[in-house]
C-alpha cells in the first residue's frame, strides 16, 4: 500500500489572547519532520476569508480510571478489527509488528471510540488477522463499535482512562473559511479548485488548554477511488502556536495524472487520549483501492509539531 504523508505548517499573522485568528496576508510554511527542527520556504498566501473562535478555558486532568474493575491489558494495547497498533508503555510508543508479542493473555476489555461515541468490548487472545497478510491483532466481540470503512473509523483501546477529556466537535458547518484554505493547498500541488468540498470540519482541544484546533478534510473522489485527474483528498490541522494560526498537512492525495498517481481518501476517526497523559492524539483514515489504513498522530510539542506515531493497514 502506498501513502503519501506530509507535515506542514503554515504561518499566518497574529491572533489576540485566547482567539484562533484565521487572516489573510501572506504566509511562511515549515516542513517538519519527528526528529529535527522545522525549516523554512515560502508558499502562497491564504484565502481571502476572516474568522475568530473564542477559545474556552480547561485544564490538563489527570488520568481518569472509568472502570477500575475492567480486565485491563498490562500495557494500554490499541486494536482494530484488522490488526494491532501498538500500545505506549510509559515511555515510548511501541508498534505491535515490531514488538510481536502484545500484552494481552485473552479476555480483556477494551474501550472503543469512534468521532465522539464511546463503548465497551472485549477480545480474545492474541491471533492472526487481515487474510492474507495475517497481521497480528485480536478478534473483537463487537468490531462493529469502531465504525465501518471508508471511514471515519475509530480504535479499540485496553485500558481504563477517559479517552475524550477534552472538547471534540464535528457538527461546525464550514462558512467558506476552510475551503479558501483547501484551494491554497490543492493550489500548492497544482490543482486550482475555486471552492473545494468540505467533508469533514473537526474543532477539538488537543492538550486541553483552551486553544482549540481545527481538522479538515477536503474531498472530491471518484466513486470506488479510481483515478480520475482533478481528484483531490487532503487533511489538515489549523492550530494557534505562540499567537500564530498555523496549518499542518497530515495526508494529501492530488491526482494530476493517471500515470504513478495512487488515490487514497483521508478522513479524520476521532480525537482521543491513547497514552493516559491527559492529552488526545488524532485517529486518522486512509481508504484505498481494496485497502484501508489508520494512522495515530501525536502533538508533541510547538517545535516538533504533529507526529506519525502508529499505523496499520489492510488490503491488496
């Protein structure tokens, strides 16, 4: 399966104390990478639309324990119904493919979430899944919990804590603001789309601080994602960063040509805390021709930015 995965960051001017300020001056992009420190180019300026978002105030909680009684995993283990994650074990993130030995014996219960619905499943013991890669993973009582592809599509975790401490919104009904956002990345690329399609507006509070952070996912695919040049699937983040609104590109698929173009249609699963730090990491999808994938990002920090941590795929 190939996949195109970018981090981006787009600077736009300031924004007063406690407002997400989406302007419309000329802008300065950063390309990230998880280990070094961003570098500097220049791309096209922002659409010529203004919004403000007054933020709320929260705090960072401490680790919530939902059901102390649960038959918990003995590491915070992060399951599809198509393979293991991995899981985070105090210290780092460990993926499942590498470890091959996962910290379940059968039996436990596993939190389920997907967008903004939460439940409750259990699994069996360890076993091979996604015929015929046969990935390691767990065959889920009620896989049915986590959504159905393409998406959004959501994650079975193992442990106790409160998966959504902070806010998570996808009802916000886009005014123009993003879609200007969209033409300037697809613009980027070379495609010129006037007013792309919306199809997903996230507005979320990542670390818990009263900023909050914008998902977007811009699509217009073909139907059954054959190659179509004009197609177009991109997810992105806007966030405030030391009062400046800036935009991460998370996965970006522009179809120019039908020559080495493969088409995958992003979209955003959920918003949730997988490493009981009291901060959420983002869940996103990505569907394919015969093959799907999810993929946990992780904000580390304003110098580091959005981070691949974990992915797993299926499919031909």
């Amino acid at each position: 399966m190939k996949r195109l995965v970018l981090a981006l960051m787009v600077l736009v001017p300031a924004c007063s104390p406690g407002e997400t300020s989406e302007s419309t001056t000329s802008s300065t992009s950063i390309v990230a990478s998880p280990t070094t420190k961003p570098a500097l180019t220049t791309v096209a300026p922002p659409a010529t639309t203004t919004t403000t978002t007054s933020a709320t105030t929260s705090s960072v909680p401490s680790t919530t324990t939902l059901a102390p009684t649960g038959n918990w995993a003995t590491q915070p283990l992060i399951v599809t119904d198509f393979g293991a994650l991995g899981w985070w074990d105090g210290a780092d993130w460990l993926d499942a493919e590498s470890e091959e030995i996962l910290p379940i014996s059968g039996g436990e219960d596993y939190q389920t979430v997907v967008g903004d619905a939460l439940g409750m499943t259990t699994a069996g013991p360890q076993t091979t899944v996604c015929d015929p890669l046969e990935l390691i993973g767990v065959e889920l009582a009620d896989p049915d919990l986590l959504g159905a592809y393409p998406g959004p599509y959501g994650v079975a975790i193992s442990a106790p804590f409160d998966l959504q401490p902070h806010l998570y919104d996808d009802g916000e009904v886009d005014d123009g603001t993003y879609a200007g956002f969209a033409s300037d990345i697809l613009a980027g690329n070379g495609l010129e789309v006037d007013v792309p399609i919306i199809k997903q507006l996230v507005r979320t509070d990542l670390e818990g601080d009263g900023v909050n952070e914008v998902l977007v996912v811009a699509e217009e695919v073909t139907p059954g994602l054959l190659l179509q040049p004009g197609d177009y699937s991109i997810l992105f983040m806007r966030k405030v960063i030391e009062g400046e609104v800036q935009t991460a590109i998370m996965e970006e698929t522009v179809v120019m040509d039908e020559d080495g173009q493969f088409l995958g249609a992003h979209s955003v699963g959920t918003v949730a805390d997988l490493n009981g730090d009291g901060k959420m990491e983002i869940v996103s999808n990505s569907s394919f021709f015969e093959g799907f994938a999810v993929v946990i990002w992780e904000y580390v920090n304003d110098d580091l930015g959005l981070n691949l941590r974990l992915q797993r795929g299926c499919g031909s």
